[in-house]
C-alpha cells in the first residue's frame, strides 16, 4: 500500500484493536476495477448508514443516520467519518462490545461509481471536489442508483455535509429502500441475522 494511504488510514487504526474485531486492518490499497462505493446499515449504539467512495487508494467515510434517499426532495445529512481501508467495502459481522463502532455491519449496498463533478463546464476531480465540499456522483449499486450530491454546507461549528439524490430517471419519491430493502446485498441476510450469528459464535 502507498505511503499516502498508509497515512489516511492512521486514524482508522488508531481507535480499533485488530485483535479483537474483526475489521479489515487495510492490506490493500488497491482494486480489480474501478471506483466503487458502497453503503453499510451499521447498527451500533444509534442505526446509521455508512456511505463511503473509493478515493486514492481508501474509503472516504460520511455517517448518514437516515440512510440514502431516492427522492431528490429530501435532504440527508452525512457526517464525515474518518476514511477506511479498501477492504472495508466487503465487511459484515459483529464487532465486539466495548469496542469503536460496537455492533453489527451489512453491506446495504454497493457497486461501481463515477464521479460526475464539473465547474463552470469543466470536470472536477473527486479529490479536489471533497475538498470543495461539492460533490456529484453517479452510482451504480443494487439499490442505489444514478446521481448523487454531496454537498458541504455552513461554516464553524455549523459545518454540515448534505447528501441528495439528483433529478434523474433513477429519482423516485416513491421508493424508500432503506425500509423496503433491508438485506445485505452480499449474504442476502438482514443485519438482525448477521447480529445473531455474530455473537453465537
Ligand atoms: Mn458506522
């Protein structure tokens, strides 16, 4: 892995113990194809989702309590969390009580994504976009598709990040996976039977 990655995933390593959760500590920094995403239900001590972009060799990170929306009315806040290796987009178990992020994790969805960011006409790197706290992707995942804002608003102690489905063919008011399709698009599980057979073990 590169040195820069190695460096964005300090945070990361710093508040977990490998020894007992079973978290990847981050091996690799890079894929077979490209760009992906990917949307984990985490059921700790409040349930959020986890949204995260594959950028430079990690996953950048946003909590968003209630989940992606595909209705580009409704405005979901996404806190920013600290990146996470790669391999972290194929995680799902049980991390152990008294541990950072006690609870469960299923992969809610994933998928490939490209980043659709532009100024005055011109593309804008996903870097450089985080960095500006203005965002488009497109995703493609199971669940969650076609365009996506993520953007910084607010100043100080007021920073927010906000994350919006874009007016699209893929918009739908009417739709409301995060209720509607619950199960892990890896195991087909929901994060209830992941839950239990994590803590039988
Ligand atoms: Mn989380």
């Amino acid at each position: 892995m590169g040195k820069k990655s190695k460096k964005a995933l300090e945070k990361y390593r710093k508040k977990r113990d490998f020894r007992k959760t079973p978290e990847p500590q981050g091996k690799t920094s890079k894929n077979g194809g490209g760009p992906v995403f990917v949307i984990q239900k985490h059921l700790a001590q409040n349930l959020h989702y986890d949204f995260r972009l594959e950028v430079g060799g990690v996953l950048k990170s946003w909590a968003i309590p209630k989940g992606p929306s595909t209705d580009p009315g409704e405005k979901r806040l996404a806190v920013p969390t600290e990146d996470h290796p790669l391999d972290y987009a194929y995680f799902e178990g049980v991390i152990p009580e008294g541990h950072y992020g006690a609870g469960t994790v299923i992969v809610w969805d994933r998928g490939p994504y490209e980043n659709i960011t532009e100024q005055d006409g011109q593309e804008v790197s996903i870097e450089k976009a985080i960095e500006k706290g203005h965002v488009s992707v497109w995703l493609k995942g199971q669940k969650i598709k076609g365009g996506y804002a993520l953007i910084r608003t607010g100043s100080g102690d007021d920073i927010r990040w906000l994350f919006i489905k874009m007016k699209d063919g893929e918009a739908d008011a009417r739709r409301n996976p995060v209720s509607t399709e619950p199960e892990s698009v890896l195991t087909g599980k929901t994060i209830e039977e992941v839950g239990k057979e994590g803590t039988a073990e």
